[in-house]
C-alpha cells in the first residue's frame, strides 16, 4: 500500500509522441538541505522554487519541532527563521520523516551534537531502511541511538552534550553519511573531518560554504577529504532552489524512447555531482542539447531539449555511480530499448534504498519481456533496440523512482504497463501525472 493512503494502481499506455516544455520541480537534496540549514542559521532564510514534495515538506515539519519558525510564504517560496547552530530544542513528539531517507539522516546528525534526545519514525518503507550506517559514525561523536535491535526506525537519538570531534572514513559511496557527519560537525568543537573514496553529491559542502561555514575539500591518496571548521555561526540566506536533475530523469528518458518526441526542459540542474545519467545516455547516443548553460545559486544550470532516439547499450563506468544512483531504475528502462546490453556495476548501493531497487527492476522488467542478470552489485539489460512487450504490472514496494520509471516504460511498449501501487510518487514529484499528461503521456489511475 502507499506509504500516505490506500494503493493507487496506476498504468501506463503507448500513444503519440510527447511535444512541449516540462517545467520540473525543485531539486529535491537542495529543498531539504535549504530548510535544515536555514533552521541551523541566525535570521531569516527565504526559500524560492522549493519542491513541495512529501519528503520535504516532512524535513520543514521536523525543523519547526526542533524550534526553527517555518513558513510558506507563496507558491514554492518559503521562510525560515532559524534558532543558530546548537540552538535546536527538544521536539514535544515524535518526529515522523514519512518516506524521507535523505531527511532523517540529516536532521539525526544535525541534532546528534545537541544535549537534546529526539526520536525518529518514518512509514513502512522507512522503517525497513538501515539506520545503523548513521548512528555507527554519530556515536564517535558522544550521541547514542536507541532502539530496535536492527538499527531501523522507530529510534531515539540522544544528542552528545560535549561531542568530540571526528575523522572518519565514510564505508559507503553515500552522500546522506557525509553530510550527516558534516551536520554534526557543526556543534562540535575544533575539526570534524570527513574521508569518502569516491567523490559523491556535494551539495551539502556548497551550501554551508554559502552559510559562512569554513569547509576545504582535497583530494588525496585515501579519495576526498573534507574538513569542516566546528561552531560557527551560519547566516541567513536567500535560496533559488534549481530544478531536479533526478526529477528531470523520467521526462527525459520517456521522450528518448517514444517515437517522434521532442521535449525541452528549463533550467535543469547539472552539478557534476549528479550529472551522471545525462553522460549516459549522451554515451549510448541520445540526443540531448544543453543550452544557455550558467550557474544560479551556485550551481550549474541548463535548459535541455531532448529527442527521441536510437540507443547502443554501453557499460557504464562503476565510478560514475555516486553521480546517477538514484537514476538507475530509469536507466535500465532505457536500456531495455536499446541495441545490445548495457552493464551497470558497482550499485549496491541501490539494494538498501526506499526498496531493494535491483530487485525491483529486475522483477518488473522480466514482467515486461526483457532479458536481464543481477549479482549483488551489478545489473545487465539486454536491450530488444525498441521491441519491448510489456503487459505486465510491477511492484513498487513503496518506492517512488520504481513507480515513475516503470509508467515511463509503458508509453513505448506493445502492451500497457501497470503499477500496483503510484502513491509514493507524491514524496518526490507530486507533479509528475500532470507534467508527464501535458508532454501527451496516456498515464491513467485505475480503477479500484
């Protein structure tokens, strides 16, 4: 069932070619890290272009108990009066992060340095997700975590009241550890410093560096170490939010695959931390222009016009992951229309996301007609070059980025696509029925 109500089974049916301007939401790391940090700053924060999602809207409800004023001021604008780092108070209730991954491991290290206890729920998909990748790195600092002997939600945070710095070496390609462990960085005295083997989203490092944290980044043998200068005080700021590139995945990836598309999209973020899917796909032969590039806000933007194309299956670079690992349900889509197969290695990533995203995929794309291997970090689609059956429903255990990519999949199958469940989509795109309606999509809402 959905995580927020009752299933909503949904499919997909082949039609015209999608035509026009996708005018996508907000990034979705930037819209949390713009209301933790606001809520971490002295003053006001304004927020514009914040996407509306569930999982972000539960980040700014969590920052609100923890004290911060939070409020919508206009359509996607946002204000947020913030208490200072170390200023968090101790929330009355249960903070409930709904579907949010990326949420509640943020705001657990941004009050894991706080003498405050705060506990953590989430709904069923987010209560099966592994926490223990957090609190293990949290506890160097003097917090402790309380709760089910799995490490999963609900749990209690207790904050340290004098935390020690830290120098640790990130196990995982994860940006949700780094920026957990920078967040907790901030009420610590002296150096915390952070080591990742592989470089992943970055956002977190530009926008304190924007809120007057000192934070260096060097590359060195052990990969990248970042070091962030403990208690500062963080100034209010004023945040364009640019448009989500892992959004932007699915309205781009259907218009290369159905016939005859042409679809611009506007103001479309590129950090090259997160970039990966779009030289992918320009790798296996897309047509992608990126036009009028510049930077807002700090971070690189374009407007992309994207057409339908042939595709060559390629083997993706295992190092490219950290840059694209929640684009990899869309791209196996992608790649079953493609000539040939395509390799995606070093993902194991996606075993512990909202679901076991591998599996997901690899279920529902066999339902679909299509030839593919999995191993514990690895995914091959053989591609039918564009003859994909399709004709069957996929299980979308409670994940977003399943549900999208699956009724992308069905608007260039012979047969219709199903999911049996699309209500997760509203914690990331909740436009995306009406986005996807308006480029010409035939995306319908079962009846149940």
């Amino acid at each position: 069932m959905s995580g927020h109500g009752d299933p909503i089974p949904m499919t997909s049916r082949k039609g015209g070619p999608l035509k026009g301007t996708a005018i996508i939401p907000g990034d979705k790391s930037v819209s949390h890290r713009s209301f933790i940090l606001g809520a971490l700053s002295v003053g006001e924060t304004k927020i514009t272009g914040l996407l509306e999602g569930q999982d972000v809207l539960d980040t700014g409800k969590a920052m609100a108990a923890f004290g911060a004023e939070v409020t919508r001021t206009g359509e996607q604008a946002w204000s947020v009066h913030g208490v200072g780092v170390g200023g968090f108070a101790e929330p009355d209730d249960v903070i409930d992060c709904g579907n949010a991954g990326t949420g509640v491991r943020l705001i657990m290290g941004a009050m894991a340095t706080s003498p405050i206890s705060a506990t953590f729920t989430g709904d069923a998909s987010l209560r099966s997700r592994p926490m223990g990748r957090i609190t293990e790195p949290l506890s160097l600092f003097g917090a402790k975590a309380v709760g089910r002997s799995n490490g999963m939600l609900p749990l209690t945070i207790v904050g340290a009241s004098d935390p020690v710095p830290v120098r640790y070496t990130s196990p995982h390609a994860s940006a949700q550890i780094k920026s957990a462990v920078l967040l907790a960085g901030l009420n610590t005295p002296g150096e915390t410093v952070l080591i990742e083997t592989e470089a992943t989203r970055d956002h977190s490092e530009r926008m304190l560096r924007g809120f007057g944290a000192e934070i260096e980044t060097v590359k060195t043998a052990a990969g990248y170490e970042i070091t962030l200068q403990g208690q500062p005080e963080l100034k209010a700021q004023e945040i364009a939010v640019p448009r989500d590139p892992s959004s932007a995945a699915f309205p781009v990836c259907a218009a290369l695959i159905v016939e005859g598309s042409e679809v611009v999209l506007p103001n479309i973020g590129l950090n090259p931390t997160r970039a990966g899917l779009f030289d992918t796909l320009v790798e296996m032969g897309a047509d992608i222009t990126f036009e009028n590039r510049r930077e807002e806000g700090g971070e690189p933007v374009a407007d992309l016009r994207v057409k339908a194309s042939s595709l060559t299956g390629i083997e993706v670079p295992p190092s490219r992951a950290p840059s694209m690992i929640d684009e990899y349900p869309i791209l196996s889509v992608v790649a079953s229309f493609a000539k040939g197969k395509t390799v995606m290695r070093g993902v194991a990533e996606l075993r512990v996301k909202e679901c076991d995203r591998i599996d997901a995929m690899v279920v529902g794309l066999r339902a679909m007609g299509v030839e593919v291997e999995d191993g514990p970090d690895y995914m091959i689609v053989h591609g039918r070059e564009g003859d994909v059956m399709g004709g069957g429903t996929a299980k979308t255990h409670l994940d977003h980025r399943i549900a999208m990519s699956f009724l992308c999949m069905g608007l260039a199958t012979q047969k219709p696509v199903s999911v049996d469940d699309g209500g997760a989509i509203v914690t990331s795109f909740p436009i995306f029925n009406d986005l996807m309606g308006k480029l010409g999509a035939q995306i319908t809402r079962d009846n149940t």
